[in-house]
C-alpha cells in the first residue's frame, strides 16, 4: 500500500514520507552550541511552564527559552535527523522523536539529549509523535503502525505495533513471503502512519491516538490493560450518505434501475468529499455457498463475488467517483491453491467472511481523512485536524468523531482547545477560531499576517501562555490565551534556511 505521494511538500519533513528525504541540503552544518545561527523549519512545541518552552525541527534543531521567549538557546541534539515531536514530562524531562526512529529524552529541560534504543531503531522506521504521561511513562507513535511504551523511562521501550493477521484487508496485499510470515505467528506491521498522539494534561491516563486513512483510538487506562496488553479501542468517524444494502435474488448479479438511480444519489452526495472513499463488500447466502462454493471448484462463487461488485463500481465510476476512492473488500482469493494445502481451512474462512443472510453487495462510506493532530480540553470534547480543511470535532471521549467546517480546503495541522475558544493553524499562515465548541470558525483579529506554514501550537499548563510555530524558525507567542499574539522567532534580520514556498517542493 503506496502512501499519498500528492502531500503537501510542507508535511512531507514532518509526516512518513520524511524518509524519501523530501529536503534538500542547504547548509553545512554548525556546531555553535547554545547559538542559533540559522532558522530553520520547526515541527513541533511543547510549554512545560509560562516561562518554559521547547521547540523541535529540521536538522536536529532543538530551541529552548526559559525566559517567556525573549532570549533562545540551541540545544545540543547529537544530531542532523528531522526532530518531528517533543513533549515535557516536567520542566526537566522530556522526550524527542523523529526521521529512522530517532528517539532522544532530555533531564535538563531541553538543553541536552541522549538517544535511547528501541525496536524501531535498528528498523529505520520514523518515529512521529510522542507523549510524556510522567517522567518514567511514555508512547510513541509512528510509521508502520509504530505504537511503542516505556515504564521505565526509556531503558526499555515495548513494542504494541498494529499488525496484520489473515483476516485483515491489508493481507490480501501482501508479497508471499509477508503472507508466510503472517501464517507462521511472525509480526507484520501494518502500512498506517500514526501521525499523533495526546493525552489529557488533567488526566494523563486518557490518551488518543490518529494517524493514516481515518485512524482513531482511545484509552482512559493510559494504554494498557493491568495485564500489559494495549487497551487502545477504535473510534468511529459517523454521519454523512449512507445506503441501504443493495439485495439482489439467488445467482443473480444485476442491479435493477431503483437501485442504479440510488447509487448515482450516493455518488453524488460524496464526489467533492475527497477525504472520503467508498467500500464495496459482496454478500452471499448459505444457499449459493453450497451451491457454487464446492471444495473443489470455488470458481463459480469467485465469479458471482466479482460480478457483483464490478457492477457497483461501474456505476460509481460511471457518475464521476474515482477509482483510486473505491475500496474493494472480500476479493476472491484466485490464487487460493498456492495456500489451500498448509492452509486446509483458508476458503472455509473466506466464505465465512462473505456470507450473509441476503445476497448483494454492501456500500458504505470508507473514512479516509489524513490527520495531523488530535488535543482534548476536558475528558468528553476533544478536536482533530487534518489535511483538506478537515476539523472532527468528538463530545463523548472520542468514540465518535463529526465533520465541522472550517470554509477552507488547507491542511490544518494542529488544533489546540481552550476553555473559551479552539483554535487551528495550518499551511500558508491559516488560522482560525471557534468559540462555540466548533459549530462556527472566524479568523483571528490583529493575527500577523503570514505566508508560511505553521505546523503546532501549544499553552502552558494554566492555558494562558501559548506559542505557535512553523517554518523558518518561525515562533509566535500569545500571553492571553490565544487573543493576540506577537512573533519572538527570528528576531528582524536574522539569516533564514532557503527553504521553498509551501506546495513548492517536490518529494
């Protein structure tokens, strides 16, 4: 499964595809400890304190202020890598992530690092959010499915990856070999990437996690169940077009002119949501199993499986749905006789998959947003933002998450929620503010204008003191939650990285 090579450039040095080296080299590096002598992009921000604040980007830059912004100091990273997150367990500790599974925790409050092993390490997989629930707890979230956690400050690092088993869509997909590995109990992750992942600053054991094609997970336990295992369980994304099952007779694999006008309607209420894909699931009866489905002749059920959903997805393509949105589920295994002898139960488990009290197909909205960061206020109300102008907005702990509309189509990158306003930022100096629990969005009054990417945003404890921050090393700061704020980073005439205007770079 390929990722979304149409990205904006902008995300690509703080997203998965961070390892296809998106940035080209433009300075030698420096080794001017404490001094920053050039300013380039910045990730992410965490505000253990008022006066305390962290920053994390490009070539390893790690910035620390420790006087409300008005002076900065260049931590010593111990590295070049892209440093994507950074969260404070305290104002003294904390940990760092980013590009081939770099991992760094800090015990001086950010001014130096030391890089701590752990599973994703030796697999050069990016590392892209991380959350200090206190000083000896963390997860880390990342590529390929990455959910890693330590107890003990980062001696030691768990791995709770996703993984694929025989019943996953993603297995199907698979090279042989993978498949194999599956079949044998071997781990093979799964081709998500876990974007972000926060936890409630009043209480540090309600966490969520987003990620790749809609994902969303939740826990109010910080994790794990008393056993070790994870208790992450999956939100839902809801509302939007449904259709009703579309049921056809015994044998058959026409659609009548009723249910061709119905598909039409559905096509035509989701063709502008591009973050939304549609699923097609073929059903069949215990009846045409029996009858079609002989042990050893599966051909003539593959036939009548394949029929039917060809038949959905011409008329979805037919009224302007592109192929790359549908998502055919329950494909027939052609292929089945390569595994039929070390797996006697293999069609047995596909029927199973299949089988249904109608015959038909099954059409259903496929989420696929692309998620950037996920923040909650108070344990039910909680924001996600995403690419595309997306905003879910969840008032149950995040097990069900609703559109609300911002008017625009930019990536929002990060969304931070406050007592008496929500506020989002993303590419080319979009902002924007809600104070009706996201119903309604305006733009902030006196707000700098800004053409660049703002890629985080983040307030003390209390949620006076807040900082904004982006590429070119570019820091806002606000001191009345979010009301007014005043650019601290760079200071005028500073020298910038020559990096390119947003959507200008190719990856």
């Amino acid at each position: 499964m390929s990722k979304p090579s149409w990205l904006p450039a902008l995300w690509l040095a703080a997203a998965a595809l961070a390892a296809s080296a998106c940035h080209e080299i433009h300075f030698e590096p420096h080794d001017y400890r404490g001094e920053i002598d050039i300013y380039d992009d910045l990730f992410a921000v965490a505000v253990p304190t008022a006066d305390h604040v962290v920053a994390v980007g490009y070539w390893g830059a790690i910035y620390v202020s420790e006087d409300a912004g008005r002076t900065w100091k260049k931590a010593d990273s111990g590295t070049e890598r892209l440093v994507y997150d950074v969260s404070m367990a305290s104002p003294r500790v904390g940990w760092a992530v980013g590009q081939l599974g770099l991992l760094l925790r800090t015990e001086d409050g950010g001014y130096t690092w030391k890089q701590q092993d752990n599973p994703k390490l030796a697999e050069g997989k990016n590392l892209m959010a991380v959350v200090a629930l206190d000083e000896r707890r963390a997860w880390v979230t990342g590529d390929w499915g990455t959910r890693i956690y330590t107890a003990d400050g980062g001696a030691t690092w768990v791995d709770h990856s996703l993984t694929i088993d025989e019943t996953h869509p993603q297995f199907v997909w698979l090279s042989i070999p993978d498949q194999d590995r599956v079949r044998s109990g071997q781990k093979v992750f799964e081709d998500v990437t876990l974007t972000d992942v926060s936890c409630l600053p009043s209480d540090m054991n309600r966490c969520w996690i987003i990620g790749e094609f809609g994902y969303i997970f939740r826990t109010e336990n910080g994790g794990l169940h008393p056993d070790g295992s994870p208790s992450w369980e999956r939100g839902a994304i809801v509302g939007g077009q449904e259709l009703e099952p579309l049921v056809m007779g015994h044998n058959v694999i026409e659609l009548d002119e009723e249910q061709r006008e119905g598909i039409r309607r559905f096509a035509e209420g989701i063709k502008d949501e591009e973050h939304l894909n549609v699923a097609i699931e073929p059903r069949v009866t215990d009846a045409e199993i029996r009858e079609f489905g002989k042990p050893d002749d599966p051909t003539p059920l593959f036939e009548i499986v394949e029929a039917r959903t060809q038949e959905v997805q011409a008329i979805l393509e037919e009224a302007e749905i592109l192929s790359d949105r549908i998502r055919r589920r329950g494909a027939p295994p052609w292929d089945y006789e390569d595994f039929i002898d070390q797996d006697p139960e293999f069609l047995d488990r596909y029927y199973e998959s299949r089988r249904a009290d109608f015959a038909g197909v099954q059409v259903s909205i496929s989420q696929n947003p692309f998620l950037f960061t996920v923040r909650f206020g108070d344990p039910l109300n909680g924001y996600v933002s995403g690419l595309g102008g997306i905003v879910l907005r969840s008032e149950d702990g995040g097990r069900t998450w609703r559109y609300e509309n911002v008017g625009r189509k930019q990536a929002l990158f990060a969304v931070h929620p406050l007592p008496t306003r929500t506020i989002v930022v993303g590419e080319k100096g979009f902002m924007r503010v809600s104070e009706d629990g996201g119903q309604t969005w305006h733009e902030q009054r006196g707000f700098p204008t800004i053409f660049t990417f703002m890629r985080d945003i983040a307030f003390d404890p209390d949620g006076r003191v807040g900082y904004i921050v982006g590429q070119r090393g570019k820091i806002l700061r606000s001191e009345n939650s979010g009301q007014s704020w005043r650019q601290v980073l760079p200071p005028s005439g500073a020298e910038l990285a020559d990096t390119a205007p947003d959507g200008d770079r190719e990856g």
